[in-house]
C-alpha cells in the first residue's frame, strides 16, 4: 500500500516476496523500519526520495501475461467508467520500453484499446541516460504509432541528477553540481532529434537550472515548433514563467497539492501554498498549460478530482489551500482539461472539442457540470463514454449501447470482480448511504455534534468547522473540537 511518494505499507507475504529480511540493510534513500529485534515491521520510508519505493515495487512477483492484459482492460474501463477518452503516459519507475509495453502494444494491435495513449520515453538507467536516449532516437520516430496509441517524445525523467522528488515531508533537494552537464547532453539529442521532452521539475530552483540548460542549447539548435514542457512546477517563479515563454515551452500542472497540501502548509506555511502552482498567473501571461494527475503512484487518476481542486482551491482533506484569486472558473478548467492537452501531445484541431472534423470522443455526465454545486464536482462520473464514435462505457439508460466491456477480471477471486470503483462509486445505491452512518454510528465517542453528527473529520478538516455553506450559524455551536 502506497502512500504518495513518503512511504509504503507491505503486510507480511509482501515483505516475503520481496525478500525483505533482518539482514537486508536500508538502501540509499531509504529506511526499512524495524521492530526492536531488527525485523522488518512492513513500513518503508522513502528519505529524501522514492527510491526504495521504486526499487521495492520492482522486486514484487510479476502477473502472468494474459493476467496483465485482462487487468489493464479493467483499467482502462475504470477510466471509460470517469469520463476519460485518452492520456499522455509519461512512463515511470522499472518501466522499460519497449519491454513493459508490450500489453498496451497487443492491446493496440486487437483494437482493443478504449483510451487514446501517446507515451514518452522514461529513462532508466542513472549516469546511462545518454546512451537510452540515443539509441533509442535510432530505434523509435516520434509520432510513430495511430491515433490511438503513439510516440510523444521523451521524458518525464530525462536525468536523474535533474529529479527533485516532490515529497514535502522531506526538505527540497539540493541537485548536484552534475545536473546541468548531464541535462545539456539529453537535451540536445532530443532537439537535434526533434523529439518534444517532458521533464519532472517540483520545485523553481530545478526549473530555473534547467532554463540555464534550456537556453544554452536553444542557441545551437533551436527549440522553436518543439513541444516541451515541464510537469508539476509546484513553486516556480514568475521569472522562470516569463522565460518558457520565450522558449515557446508549457507546463503540465497535476493535482498533487490536493493530496499533499496539508503537508506542504506544515513544512512552509499556507501563505506560500497560496499558489501552488500559480495556475492563474501561467494563464495570463498566455503560456501554454494543461491539467492532469499524475496518477497512480503518487495521486488519483480521478479527473474531477483534479477538476474540484482547480475550482475550490482546496485539498481532498477540506483545507482550503488557494485564496478565490487563485481558483479558476469551471469553463477554465475544463479547457485545461480537454481542449489545452492537445498542444503537449501535438494533436491541436485533432481532439479536445465537439466540433467537425475531430475525433469522436465525448462523454455524457451523471450531472450538470456547470451547475452541480462544487462539494459534487469529485462526485462526477460517466454515464456514457465514447471514444472514435464508438461507445466504450455506458450507464443507466446508456448501458444498452455499451460496445467494450471486457471480461471478468482475473483471477477468479480478484476483488475487481465485486470493486465498485474509485471511491466505492459503484456500490448499489443506497449501500453507500448505509455504510456511512455505520461507520458515524462506530464512533467510540460521546459526542454526537449538533451540526455534524459523528461526521468529526468534515470539521477538523476545514478552516471552519463547517459542512457547507449552510452549517456556518450552526457552526458557532459545534461540538467536534471537543472529541
């Protein structure tokens, strides 16, 4: 069990399976925390990067094939099952190309793919980033590759001396004094390749190191019609903004801060989460800019979700993290969503909007987007989803027209088989309801709220101890801070 990018919980057959033993020391980068005997006790802590989280990951018995092709189908249809048409995969950790894609290829070439997927190249190899990136400029042509499943350049790990792990329990990494040397040698085999790059950056100090290296090679060869980008840039500066302007570059923001703003605010205040990223500021100077996840490993793949956090400013806890100034409206953040992604997989006037001469991809919602009140907006699913005019999910009165729903999941006892989704959405109705007020009724304590009832969390979580905006009177009276 993963728990963002600081730690990860392993039950006992897990700490077997990886071999996990007294004798296994900490790896760099990491604790195996232990009882007082020395023993594992199943906590791994990553410090100061994911690392050992990568690493641990890695060691795991692998699925059998035809388990991995049923069990990305599944996935796929939970995307189908949120409204989700298509991704930009920007690879990951022990994610070698073209090894571990060979699913999504067999997949690609059954026509059984219910998402549109452009990935980029991740290296693997720390100090042999160089030599992946050259060979595999010799071995792949970017765009190669349908409609539905293509080549869309490098990244998002160029070098790792350039990645600054994003886990705001720890202090920002400081990148070594390599970073710069080894990020100007990927860079401008890419440019003289003219393969578009994505690249990892939390924080503006890396940001600003690598517009250094940006703007070098730019002087050699020019990035002008290259489609780059940063992912993340919780932090950068209006100065580093300014400067991927002139370079024609963009940034990928990703709703991270919705799950980790509560520890970004305890590590640097809420006046510096006041903007994080400054996604107002990046649309009014007109650079390019897009919204995703950065889902598994580190957030949801849930868009609305990521959708709620733009327009509420607030994490998945109720901690209100961005002033009104700083949320977008609702119009706003669907474009981020939809019709700005086409430019960071170069497919502008291909996708993004409901008009002739695109593709065919558009979802009907369980709700009215623009009027559902914004405490739903995470709540949103698909009751119809349709990818090339084909209907790859559908709900309700729409399940008649389902086209794609895969088989059972795999194997027989796999609890995908009785899952009901992200967030347990698809329990019967009325389920959902009844295990809540079982759980409020569990609550060992003596106080039942006034205004919450045994829903304490709702009001530690907020700045307010408020449910809404009609509980605020009420407010005055509750009785949570004293649980």
């Amino acid at each position: 069990m993963l728990h963002l990018y600081d730690r990860a919980l392993l039950n006992g057959a897990a700490l077997r399976a990886v071999g996990y033993t007294k004798d296994t020391p900490n790896p760099p980068g990491g604790e195996i925390t232990r009882d007082a005997a020395g023993n594992p006790i199943g906590l791994l802590l990553a410090k100061p990067n994911a690392g050992i989280l990568y690493a641990t990951l890695a060691k795991g018995p692998k699925l059998p094939f035809e388990y991995q092709v049923n069990s990305t189908r599944h996935f796929m249809r939970e995307l189908n099952r949120l409204g989700v048409t298509g991704a930009l995969d920007a690879g990951g950790g022990f994610q070698n190309y073209p090894d571990d894609y060979a699913v999504i290829q067999k997949l690609a070439d059954e026509n059984l793919l219910t998402i549109r997927l452009a990935y980029n190249l991740f290296t693997q190899k720390p100090k042999g980033e160089k030599e992946d990136f050259l060979n595999w400029a010799k071995t792949s042509t970017y765009k190669q590759g349908t409609d539905y499943f293509r080549h869309n350049g490098a990244g998002e790990m160029l070098v790792f001396s350039a990645a600054d792990f994003e886990d705001f329990r720890e202090p920002r990494p400081e990148m070594g004094p390599e970073m710069e040397g080894d990020l100007d040698g990927v860079v401008r085999i890419l440019a003289e390749n003219r393969w578009p790059w994505r690249m990892h950056a939390t924080y503006d100090e890396t940001i600003a190191r690598a517009l250094d290296v940006f703007e070098t090679v730019n002087q050699d060869v020019p990035l002008a019609s290259l489609n780059w980008f940063f992912d993340h840039a919780e932090t950068i500066s209006e100065k580093s903004i300014d400067r991927i302007a002139a370079l024609g570059g963009g940034i990928a923001v990703q709703h991270r801060m919705a799950y980790q703003g509560e520890y970004f605010v305890e590590r640097y205040g809420l006046g510096a989460a006041e903007a994080t990223p400054p996604v107002k500021k990046i649309l009014e100077k007109g650079v390019k800019v897009s919204a995703g996840t950065d889902a598994t490993r580190v957030a949801s793949y849930n868009p609305w979700v990521s959708l709620a956090w733009l327009i509420t400013g607030k994490t998945v806890g109720g901690l209100r993290l961005y002033p009104q100034h700083n949320c977008l409206d609702r119009e706003t953040a669907l474009r981020m969503w939809t019709e700005n992604v086409t430019w960071f997989s170069n497919e502008v006037g291909k996708k993004g909007r409901i008009e002739a001469g695109q593709f065919a991809d558009l979802i009907v919602p369980d709700r009215d987007f623009f009027a559902c009140p914004e405490s739903e907006i995470a709540d949103t699913t698909a009751l119809l989803t349709m990818v090339a005019g084909r209907v790859v999910y559908g709900a309700g009165e729409f399940s008649s027209l389902d086209e794609a729903a895969p088989p059972p999941a795999m194997p027989d006892w796999s609890p995908v088989r009785r899952y009901g989704g992200f967030a347990a959405w698809g329990i019967e109705p009325g389920a959902q309801a009844q295990a809540q007020r079982a759980v409020e009724a569990s609550c060992a304590c003596a106080n039942d709220c006034n205004v919450h009832g045994h829903r304490h969390a709702t009001a530690w979580s907020a700045k307010l101890p408020i449910a809404d905006l009609k509980s605020f009177w009420g407010a005055l009276g509750c009785a949570c801070w004293a649980v």
